[in-house]
C-alpha cells in the first residue's frame, strides 16, 4: 500500500522530464524577438522589388526579388524613398563612394513614389536617372508592394542600417535634402557600428 503513492510520484518525475523539454521545442520566445519593420532592433521586412540596376548582382536586372532576402546575411544599408528628386539621387552617390572602401558593407534603395505606379514607363525611367549616375556599389529597385513597414505617409527617405537583417540604425527624414545634410555622419555611424565600435 505504501509502494502505490510513490511509483504515482515517480511516474510524475518521469512525465514531467519527458513532456516539459517538448514543450520547450514548440514555443518560440516573443517577448524580446524582433518584429518585421525599419525602426531600430527590428527584422527588416520582405518586400516584393522590380531591380533597376544592379551593379553588384547584375544577374537580378529587370527582375522581381526581395533584396532584403538576397542581403540577408550582410551588412546593409538600405535606403527606402518616396521620392526620385535629385537629393536621393546625391545621398546615393554619398553612399556609393563610402561603399568604394567598405565592400563588406552591401547597400540598396527601394523607390515607391507616392501615387505612382509600377508600369514599365516607370522602369525605363528610373533605369535612365540610375544609369546616368553609375554607381558602382549601390543597387537601385522600384516597389512592388509598398508596404507600411517600410514607408508612411510623414517619411518621404528613411535610411537603415542593418546586420543580418536586424536593424542598428534608423533615421526618417521629412525632406530628402536634410538626409543629404546628414549623410556624413550617418556613414560614419554606419563604419562604427560595422567595426564594432
């Protein structure tokens, strides 16, 4: 009579090593996981692109992908705008010749006009502005599927610093010039935080 209590606790020892691992194996942590988006310490998302022009992975030109996919084990920046003027166009060269000494460091720009689609009068246009400004390091995309992720209505340029898809720097901008203005020390936050500084 007094055996039958303990092979109860017994089993419950036994049961409890067996079903508490299994558990574990089925829970995933969400309390300090990153979440998708652009804002610092977050998982940059997906995002369906049509590449412009490639200069570095020249195989994807004119073709639908995820940079953030083919990138996803690097060092990024990514530039995201919702505008073509000339200040993206100059923050891009600024980046392009910042890239020239750090090819470890991978960048792109994806480009989602406000209002604007998609259509391949788009395409040719954005090829021909990025064309004529040959760069050599940074990859240039149009949007496919905006997403509020990565644009909102108040950002028109957001320029984000990612390692292995987390995000370690993130700055908006209203105006595509105050990026420009920024652009230095921004890059030299980028090279920091790169070198583990």
């Amino acid at each position: 009579m007094s055996c039958y209590p303990l092979r109860i606790v017994l089993t419950s020892i036994i049961g409890l090593f067996i079903v508490v691992p299994l558990m574990g194996d089925d829970e995933k942590p969400t309390v300090n996981s990153p979440q998708n988006g652009t804002d610092l310490g977050n998982y940059v998302p997906t995002t369906t692109t049509w590449v412009v022009v490639s200069p570095t992975l020249p195989k994807f030109n004119g073709k639908n992908t995820c940079l953030a996919g083919i990138y996803r084990k690097e060092k990024v920046i990514s530039i995201y705008a919702q505008t073509e003027n000339p200040h993206v166009w100059d923050l891009l060269h600024a980046v392009d010749r910042m890239l020239q000494n750090h090819p470890e460091i991978k960048s792109y720009i994806v480009i989602h006009p406000s209002g604007k689609n998609t259509s391949a009068a788009r395409f040719a246009q954005t090829r021909n502005l990025a064309q004529s400004h040959n760069y050599k390091q940074v990859d240039v995309s149009l949007c496919r599927s905006p997403s509020k992720l990565l644009f909102d209505k108040n950002t028109l340029v957001k320029f984000v610093y990612s390692e292995n898809r987390i995000v370690k720097l993130s700055k908006k901008f209203g105006k595509a010039d105050q990026a420009v203005q920024e652009a230095a020390a921004l890059i030299e936050t980028v090279l920091q935080i790169s070198a583990g500084r």
